[in-house]
C-alpha cells in the first residue's frame, strides 16, 4: 500500500513553495488550512472575495470575532494593515490578474490543466462554484489542493474531465496526498512523490502517462534549443 500524507501535512507544503510579497486566494475547504502554516518571517498577503485583504489564521477559541469570516464563512483574523472593500471590489481584484496565486480543490484536473471543481454533474448535486471560475482565470498560478482519489478509488487526475468544467487551461500544479504534479505541454509529471510513491506506482493509479519533473525540463530546454 503506498504511503499518502495528511492534509495538514499538505497545507504545510503548499505554504512552503509561495513566495514572499505573493497575493494569495485559499479557496473554500482544504485549501483554507494554508493559513495556518504560512512562515512568520515572510509577507504573505491573504485575499478572500467577500472582501478582506489582509487575511491571518483561524483565531484561538475564545477570541472570534463573528464579523472576521471568510468567504467559506469561518472565523479568520485580520493582520495589522488589513484592508476591507465591496465584494465588487474583492471579484475585480480577482478578475483583473492581481492575485499570483490561487488554491482550490477539485473534482477532476485534465492533463491539459483544465479544472472541474464546481459540480460533479450528479442528479441533486448543489452546484457550488463561488468564485472559482474568476480565480481559475484571473490568478497567475492556480495550485489544487486535493486527494488524488476518490472514495472509491478513481484518480482525480484524468485525460480529460467529464465533470462541468470550471477553467479551461488553468491549473499550474496538483498538490496531492500522494505527490505534487506539475502540469506541463507534455502532460502531468512528477514533482515530488510522498513516501513509497514512485513514477511508476502513480501511473499505475492514474492510468495516465506520468514525467518526472527532471525529464519535462530537460525536454522544454531541448526544444528552446531546437527553436534557437
């Protein structure tokens, strides 16, 4: 059996590889768990679309301010410096290419970086799509925080999605909790593989053609070169 991490554990990675002076969405559930592990020493500046730049932590129980929420309506806090607007204000931020980066879940990613993660489509199914589609095209990078399969065993990443889509060509990278995927002109490749993952075992769980990041690189640097 391999080996996956927890989702703490990948909020942990995910706040890891942003870069200091980034503007940053966490989309609604898992993704909201980045808050918690982004380094104290660097300036990371939160941005949630029902208007509040600025975003710290979930606050200590006992100290929750029920007019601090996010757009998943939890308790978060302010930072010093914070900053509230309309909710016009907050989606044109987003719609206007100001956020380097966004995290959202998924149903579904494509090889070719297209995203589901708004409806699977199921009859009764409540569709929640939120701000997800402004963030999928207005955000510079789009990482998706997810399992890599479902509760009964199929991979989210996939050839093609079948669920409604919410981008088209928008997602930068899969955080999963068995590996991290870049999404590349060649398909996915591997990044990073947690515990006893390998290249091999994750094809084997995706039924996809799988690179390593090594290897996609090298094939972007031999076709600059056949360019020049």
């Amino acid at each position: 059996m391999t080996t996956t991490i927890t989702r703490d554990e990948l909020a942990a990675r995910i706040a890891a590889d942003i870069p200091e002076g980034a503007y940053v969405n966490l989309g609604i559930g898992a993704p909201t768990l980045v808050a918690n592990f982004l380094p104290d020493d660097l300036e990371i500046i939160l941005h949630t679309e029902n208007g509040l730049l600025g975003m710290g932590e979930a606050p200590p129980a006992g100290m929750i301010d029920p007019d601090l929420i996010n757009a998943g309506k939890q308790p978060v806090t302010a930072l010093p410096g914070a900053a509230y607007f309309h909710h016009a204000d907050s989606f044109a931020m987003m719609r206007g290419g100001h956020l380097d980066v966004c995290v959202l879940g998924a149903f579904q990613v494509s090889e070719r970086g297209d995203l589901a993660n708004w409806s699977t489509g199921a009859p009764g199914a409540i569709p929640a799509v939120g701000g997800a589609m402004d963030l999928a095209i207005g955000a510079k990078s789009v990482y998706v925080m997810t399992d890599l399969l479902t509760k009964t065993g199929e991979s989210k990443l996939v050839a093609a999605c079948t669920y409604p889509l919410t981008g088209v060509g928008c997602v930068t990278r899969v955080y999963t909790d068995h590996a991290i995927f870049d999404v590349t002109p060649h398909g996915f490749s591997v990044r990073e593989a947690f515990g006893d993952n390998t290249v091999e075992t994750l094809e084997a769980l995706t039924g996809l053609s799988l690179g390593s990041a090594d290897a996609s690189r090298d094939a972007d640097a031999a076709a600059s070169a056949e360019g020049n």
